[in-house]
C-alpha cells in the first residue's frame, strides 16, 4: 500500500511518502506529485520517514521531479530516508542530485 500526502508552506510543497513506491503505486504517486509541474514558484520537501520501498519507476518519478525543480532554479530535498531507500538513492546516482535531510 502507498499514500501520498501534500501541504503547502511559505514557498515549499511538502509532500509525505507512506509504503513501498513500486510499479503499482507510481500512477498514484505521479498524480501526487502533479503540483510540482503546475508551479515553477516553489521548492519542494519529500518526507521519506514512511517510505518502505522505491523501485525504478518511482526513481524516474523522482528525476522527473528533479528536472523541472532545477530548471526553474529550485531544488528537491529528500528527508528522514531509511537505510535501504538511501542505499537505492545512493546506488542510482540520485543522492547527488538532491539536498538531503536526515
């Protein structure tokens, strides 16, 4: 089971990952984070604390993310990732593209 959960604070989209964000879940999780691509105003928080799992396709879901947060000169910070999610960021590449809070 995934959930996705956003909040709005002064100039940040703050959006919460509970389960595992594999194959089945990344429909629900690209609907989810749709607001990004609807501002160009913002940076963006994702809190990992819940966050099970992340496969591939929630790792392209995240470049995606990336990429649109960088061209319009903000940024994406990954918060409270477990070990194995880390470890997964980590072999991918993708720790070097985001701010990271523990």
């Amino acid at each position: 089971m995934f959930k996705i959960t956003l909040s709005e604070q002064t100039e940040k989209l703050v959006f919460i990952l509970v389960g595992d964000l594999d194959n089945a879940a990344s429909p629900e999780a690209a609907r989810g984070f749709e607001p990004v691509f609807e501002r160009t105003d913002c940076n963006v928080l994702i809190d990992c604390t819940e966050l099970n799992y992340i496969s591939s396709s929630g790792l392209r879901i995240l470049l995606n993310l990336y990429k649109h947060t960088h061209a319009n000169h903000h940024w994406v910070t990954l918060k409270g990732m477990s070990n194995e999610v880390r470890e997964v960021l980590v072999l991918g590449g993708f720790l070097q593209l985001f701010l990271t809070e523990d």
